[in-house]
C-alpha cells in the first residue's frame, strides 16, 4: 500500500515537471522569435533607402538592386544571413566601390534590429559605426564581422588626398531574436533620440578639378555652427538645369566637417552641370554651384577634324578645297598630254 502511495505521487512529480517543461518552452518560443528572411527584405524594402530587396528562394539568396541593377547578393538559412568578399583585391577602385554594399550592409542590419524591437537603434546611414561589429563573437551577440584595412594617398590637380577605411571580406547576422537582445544590450548602438542632428545648418559647396568628365565637390559647414564633438554628413545633389530634376550623385554621405571630397566621375564632356548640397535630414540646401566640363579635343576642332583638306579664307570666309584642285589639275594634264599625243600620232601618219 505504501509502495503503491510512493508511486502515485512520484507520477504526479513527473507530470507536474513535464507541464512546467512544456510551459516554459512556450514561453520561450513567445520571447524568441526566429526572424525570417521574407521579413528582413520586406523591412529592407521599408526603409526608404534607395536599394531594393528580393528573395531567391531557390538559390537561397537575397540579391539588392540599385534601380534595375544587382549591386549586390546575401546568402542566408533559415538561421542567419552573411555575406562573403574574401577573393576581391583590394585597390583605391575596390574600396571606393564598396561605399555602396556597406550602406547596403546597414540597411540589413536595421532592418535586423527594427523586426527585433529595436526600432530606436540602429546604425547610422553613412556606415559609421560599422566598425563597431568587429568587436563582436556570433555565438554570443548573433553578428560577426571581418574587414581589412586600408590607406591610399597621392596628389593630384586639387592639392593632396588621402582616403583609409576597412574592407569587408565577411559580415554574418543572426536571425534568433535572443542574440539581437544580446546585441543590443552590450550598449555599443546609440538610440536615435541621443543622436544631435544639425538639420538647420545650411552648408556650402566648392568644385574644383574640372576635367573633361569629373569634378571634385566639397561640401562643408561652418564648424562655428556645428559642435565639434560631432561629424555633420551631406548629400550631394546634380542637375543639367539650375531649377529642377536635381539627383542625389551618391547614397553615401559625405563628412562635411573634415575636408572630404566627393568626386562625380560620370558627367559628359563640354556640359553645364548644377550642383546643391543638404545636410543630411536637412530641408535647407546649399547655394548652387555651376560646372561646365571640358571639351576634349574632338569637340573643339570638330570643324578642322570634319573639313581637314579645306582652307579658309579669313577675309572671306570662301572654302577652297586644295585636293579637289589638285586632282583636277592632275586630270587637266593628263588630258592635254593624251590630246597633244593624238595630234602627233595623225602628223606622223
């Protein structure tokens, strides 16, 4: 009787441990979510960046577009998302190239912390606290990151230029909500309202190095206006009219405390170009800035490339095409010799 009484009661522990189990598993799965990749593209897709997202469900991918263009792709499982540039050698042209994929980078992991509950944090648009992901172990805060770093400096028509930074070869982010947690908690991301913006400071814009095809344009505020405890970024705006259809030249911000350059490599030669900077969440633009690029040297001696056998009379202007003369001059002679020959031939005869 009392081994059965043991028995009852050590059943009813057993299923009293198994319930608490089974409860706190729920609770669990509540509190941590796995967030999934339709999610982060759909929040991608939200934040209003530029870039676009899309799915490749097949190849497991999540490829970003620039308007029609693929700039770049995302592997990911059903656990994290990562990307992978380990194979690309590193050049001034490689590294001012991925300007774009680390805005991109950024824009996956806000999207990561806004699904996450994070909305107030994140990190900021132009890439500046990208640096900080080094410092983390995946295990523990669900996101990795390796770069390489890199200076480039020289001289060129506009004065001394330098530019260094860190190159991604690998970023790795986890889509368990736990580790976002974890992430978060470490205190390395600022909220947004701790953020100073200098949405009133109007900044101005300098363009030098006129070539053919480029300008270099440096935007820049007064540092009596902004404190210097702080980095001011712009955006740049260009257009072929001085009034309107302005385009954001690059998606990148520019610092506009430190002296940094922007150079727009894309234009055509002998062309008027306008320019305007903000700062960036500004509303009050910069005065515009004219650009006429030079022409090159088909432009300018179009008329002596089209009319290189013509000289003209400058008194005149009457065109007179030397080896049109010349050829009729050769076929005159040709003919008298031929007509004289005849006449010699009848004489004989």
């Amino acid at each position: 009787m009392l081994k059965k009484f043991f028995y009852q009661k050590y059943r009813k522990v057993i299923c009293l441990f198994l319930v608490c189990i089974i409860f706190f598993s729920s609770i669990n799965d509540v509190f941590a979510k796995m967030l999934t990749i339709d999610e982060v593209s759909s929040e991608f897709n939200k934040l209003g960046i530029g870039y676009s997202s899309s799915v490749d469900s097949v190849n497991k991918k999540l490829d970003i577009y620039l308007g029609s263009e693929k700039v770049m792709t995302f592997n990911y499982t059903d656990e994290y998302i990562e990307y992978i540039d380990r194979d690309t050698v590193l050049s001034k042209e490689t590294a001012v190239n991925q300007f774009g994929i680390v805005f991109c980078l950024v824009g996956v992991v806000n999207s990561i912390l806004n699904l996450s509950g994070y909305e107030d944090v994140g990190i900021a648009e132009d890439g500046e606290d990208s640096s900080k992901l080094t410092d983390f172990q995946y295990d523990t805060y669900g996101i990795e990151m390796e770069t390489e770093h890199y200076e480039y400096g020289g001289t060129d028509d506009s004065g001394t230029w330098s530019m260094s930074g860190e190159y991604i070869r690998y970023f790795k982010m986890s889509f368990d909500t736990d580790k976002i947690d974890a992430l978060v908690a470490s205190g390395e991301f600022s909220k947004e309202e701790d953020k100073e913006t200098f949405t009133d400071l109007i900044p101005t814009l300098e363009a030098t190095n006129v070539t053919e095809n480029s300008v270099t344009l440096y935007p820049s505020v007064s540092n009596a206006s902004a404190d210097s405890d702080f980095e001011v970024y712009c955006y740049i705006y260009r257009s072929t009219s001085e009034t309107e259809n302005y385009e954001k030249i690059s998606d990148m911000a520019v610092n506009c405390v430190d002296g940094v350059g922007l150079v727009d490599d894309k234009l055509q030669s002998n062309t008027t170009y306008y320019y305007k900077a903000i700062v960036r969440d500004g509303d009050k633009y910069s005065d515009v800035v004219k650009v006429t690029t030079k022409g090159t040297s088909s432009d300018v001696n179009t008329s002596n490339n089209d009319n290189e056998d013509d000289i003209v009379n400058p008194q005149t202007g009457i065109f007179f095409p030397i080896m049109a003369i010349f050829v009729m001059v050769i076929s005159v002679t040709f003919i008298l010799l031929c007509v004289k020959k005849k006449d010699l031939f009848k004489n004989i005869s």
